[in-house]
C-alpha cells in the first residue's frame, strides 16, 4: 500500500511461480495507491520482463488505484502495464495504466490470459 516502484531492471512489482505454471501458490495479494513507473525491462530476457506489474499463480486480491505507466522502454515485444495470468478470484479496479511500451513498439494496458 501507498509504494512507488521505479526505475528495476527486469519489471516493478514481479510475484509468480516459477516451477509450476499452472499451480496456484500465492493467496491474497493486495496492491493499492501505488506508483509503479520507469521499469525498463531488458532486451536480452523474455518479452514479461519490463512489465509495470507481473502477477501469476494467485487466489485473491486485487491491484485497486494504481497508477501503472513508462515500463518497458527496453523490453521485448508483448510486455504490458499490468500482466495477470494462473490466477482466479482477483480484482482489478480504478487504476490509471498509461504510456507503457517495448523497444519496438506500443505495450498494452492490461493483459490477462491462462
């Protein structure tokens, strides 16, 4: 709550399993009225890395009145202000996600898949 993230190397705030994909091992994450801006990403990692936000592998929680914007300026292609995946029982509501993109092109806000 009320944390400014900026200017990390690999992405800002980056909480996920990497062992098992499709297991759930995280439970209520809260992300509120926080800054998360300036996390450029690299060029050499996987196109996640330079995300604002990167969550996967979560029951419960929610990212409520952020403001997510500037990450990814040297990532790769596909990275995103706020990236949700694996996870269920998860709220995303009054944030303000803007200007987020990659080395080749324009990033999207928010991206949430399985």
């Amino acid at each position: 709550d009320n944390a400014q993230i900026f200017d990390c190397n690999q992405g800002g705030i980056i909480v996920q399993n990497t062992v098992g994909f499709d297991s759930y091992c995280f439970y209520n994450i809260n992300i509120t009225n926080s800054k998360i801006y300036g996390n450029q990403g690299r060029p050499d990692l996987p196109s996640s890395y330079g995300d604002g936000i990167l969550l996967g592998n979560i029951v419960g929680g929610k990212v409520e009145s952020c403001e997510i914007y500037n990450n990814g300026s040297r990532a790769q292609p596909g990275n995103s202000g706020l990236s949700i995946y694996t996870s269920k029982d998860f709220l995303v509501q009054n944030n303000e996600i803007h200007h987020n993109k990659s080395n080749s092109s324009t990033g999207s806000a928010i991206e949430v898949y399985y």
